[in-house]
C-alpha cells in the first residue's frame, strides 16, 4: 500500500471512529469533544490525519472547530446536507436518473401517510390548487404557472404526512425537475393531465389509500420515461 493509500485509510478510519464515539457517547449538539492534539493523541495518528479526518466531518456538519475551545459536536440538518450535495449530482446524467427514481418512490411511499394524516384544511387547500392548475393547463399546459402549480400540488400532497423531512426532501427536489415536469405537459393532452390531477385528489379526498397510489404511480412513471429517454 501506498503512502498516499495508507493516510487515505487512516483518515477515513478515524473519521468513522469519531462519528461512531459520538453517537455512542450520544452527546449533545454544541458539547465539546476534545481537541485535535488530544484526538491526535488518543487515537495514535498523526497531526495531518486528524486534520483531514476532522475537515471531512466538519464539512459534513459534525464537528465545528472553535479557536482556543477545540471541537464542538453538532447535530446536522439532513436536508441541508442533501441540498447542499445535489448540484453536483446533477452534473451526472447517471446521478439525475437516480435522483429522478428518488423523488419518484418518496411520493409513492408517502402518499399511504398523506391520505391518512392529511387535514380538512389541507385537503381544502389542494382543492383550491387543482382547480387553478386545472385553469392554467387550460390556458397553457406548459407555461411557467402551469409547472409552478403543478409542483404546488405535489408539494401540498407531502406536507399531508406532517413529516418535516418528507415534505423538505420534496421542496429541495423538485427545484432540479422543473425540465421534466416541463416536458411532461408538452407530451401529454390537457384532457389526461387533468383527470389525472382531479383523480388524484378525488382519491385524497374520500381517504382511498390504493386509488390514489396508482393514481400517483400514473403520473410518476410517465416522468421517469420521459427522464430516461431524454437525460439532461
């Protein structure tokens, strides 16, 4: 093995070491942990080692350095470190399907939890959404608002779960599939765009779990077709 190897090793060995220290210690957000000279020390590496094992975890939020106070545990927010990596995700054509398949099993397997947890005031809401998106394909099915309203209703779909990372992974997502959606309402008629939206919230609305999963497997496979004949 290289030397290059070896100290990509040991780094990676001690970033995993300190990541597994934390969650067993389960210490708090904003507790200290120790300084580099005594992770250094402790764990029998070198300076260079800890630097790096330590820049990894604070990049992905986990420790925070303070001068002269050493190293803070911090409790990252998921969906900022999703949002933060999908830009370069997206610079794959690999990497955009799978994000494409991502968004498209986070609104099946949630759409269960949206039909049951989902409010009259939010049911209300979407209501109000069909109707302007039924409106606006009228108009245009692929103008600008069209899309906007369209993400809108899906949007409003994972808030019903009551979920904050369901509906967060939702909002950071549908920013990169506006192309898709796009292209989705210039291939398909007004009239099977609307029956599919107005079926979908007939089948929320009177709570049918299994109408409204097929109903949202119609509208996400014809996307994923769309995604893997035509990639970015």
């Amino acid at each position: 093995m290289s030397i290059k190897s070896k100290t990509t090793f040991q780094v990676q060995e001690l970033a995993q070491k300190i990541r597994k220290r934390i969650q067993g210690e389960q210490l708090a957000d904003g507790a200290f942990f120790m300084t580099e000279a005594q992770l250094a020390e402790e764990y029998k590496v070198s300076r260079t080692v800890t630097r790096e094992a330590v820049s990894r975890l604070q990049g992905l939020g986990i420790l925070e350095g303070r001068k002269r106070k050493g190293l803070l545990v911090r409790h990252p927010d998921p969906l900022q470190l999703f949002a933060s990596s999908l830009p370069s995700l997206t610079a794959s054509t690999e990497n955009w399907l799978e994000l494409a398949q991502l968004r498209y099993v986070i609104e099946v397997g949630a759409i269960e939890i949206a039909v049951r947890n989902a409010t009259t005031l939010q049911i209300s809401r979407l209501e109000e959404i069909t109707q302007q998106l039924e409106a606006s394909i009228l108009n245009d099915p692929t103008s600008k608002q069209t899309v906007e309203l369209d993400l809108e209703f899906h949007s409003q779909i994972l808030k019903m779960t009551g979920s904050r990372l369901i509906s967060g992974m939702q909002q950071i997502l549908v920013h990169f599939f506006q192309i898709a959606q796009h292209k989705e309402m210039q291939t398909g008629t007004k009239e099977r765009i609307i029956w599919e939206h107005r079926e979908l919230f007939l089948a929320i609305q009177s709570r049918d779990v299994e109408r409204a999963r097929a109903m949202i497997r119609m509208q996400f496979r014809s996307t994923l077709d769309l995604e893997i004949k035509d990639k970015p």
